[in-house]
C-alpha cells in the first residue's frame, strides 16, 4: 500500500508524490499543513470523476468498492451490481447522476476505483488517497492529468 500527498505550489495544480507505508498508518499521518502537504480526501464524487477521467483517457473500470453508511464493504454480489450501474451511468449520464444513484439508489459511498491500463497494469485508489499500483505505473503523472481535469479534493 502506497500513500498519495498533494503538495500545493503557489495557486497553481499541485505536484503529487507517492510514499510506501509499509507500517500501514493512518493516511491522515501523512499530512503537514504547515509544510502544504495534505492527503487529497476522495469521496465518492472524486473517484467517479477519476474514474470518468480515466475512461476518456484509455483505462478500463474494473470495478468500484462499494462500501455502506458504516464504511463496511457491501457482499461482492451487490458490489458488482452497484458497480456495472455506476459504469455505465459515469458514461451515458455523468459523475453527478452516478454519485446520485449510489446516494439514493442503494445509500452507499464508493471508497475505491479498480483500473486496468491499456497496457494491462492494475491500478486501485483509495478514499484519502491509500493507492496501489503496478510498480510500472506512475500513478503521480495519472493523478496530476486526472487533477487537471477534474480539480478533485
């Protein structure tokens, strides 16, 4: 598990580094507010609007984690279910209407995005920003284009 940090630079995008966390500490041990470096939050909008991002930039959705109003991970039946609707509505609809689906629809918040790139590596983000990637992948140079985007939290 990797850790993502956004470190403002004046008023522009912020640069993003990636920390190991091998000790698996809270992602809110990372941050430094006096230093500009924070944990970017990723609620359920930011990561239907990674995954939008994504979609239009050539990566695959594998899936969402589906968690409910007590941030426990919902049966992999309903899961799967939440997560083709949610897919299918990022594309025809908009990050509004999905993040409004899971809301109303079924009461949960997405808390990660599984990606496959088109050249076959994996990609998993996490709410406050826990990622796990492809060694090869560079999830800072993804994040800074998807930021560029979509200005998530």
């Amino acid at each position: 598990m990797q850790q993502v940090l956004m470190r403002r630079v004046g008023s522009g995008a912020p640069r993003f580094d990636l920390l190991d966390n091998p000790k698996n500490l809270a992602p809110l041990a990372f941050e430094k507010p006096r230093e500009g470096v924070r944990v970017p939050r990723l609620g359920t909008q930011d990561l239907l609007a990674i995954a939008s991002f994504a979609t239009r930039t050539g990566y695959r959705i594998d899936g969402f984690i589906i968690e409910d109003r007590s941030f426990t991970r919902v049966s992999d039946d309903l899961e799967e279910t939440v997560s083709d609707a949610l897919a299918k509505t990022l594309e025809e609809e908009g990050v509004f209407q999905a993040a409004v689906l899971a809301d109303e629809t079924w009461d949960v918040y997405v808390t990660g995005v599984k990606l496959t790139t088109a050249d076959l590596r994996t990609v998993t983000l996490l709410r406050q920003g826990a990622a796990r990637s492809a060694e090869s992948f560079d999830i800072r140079q993804f994040l800074s284009g998807a930021w560029t985007a979509v200005h998530f939290s």
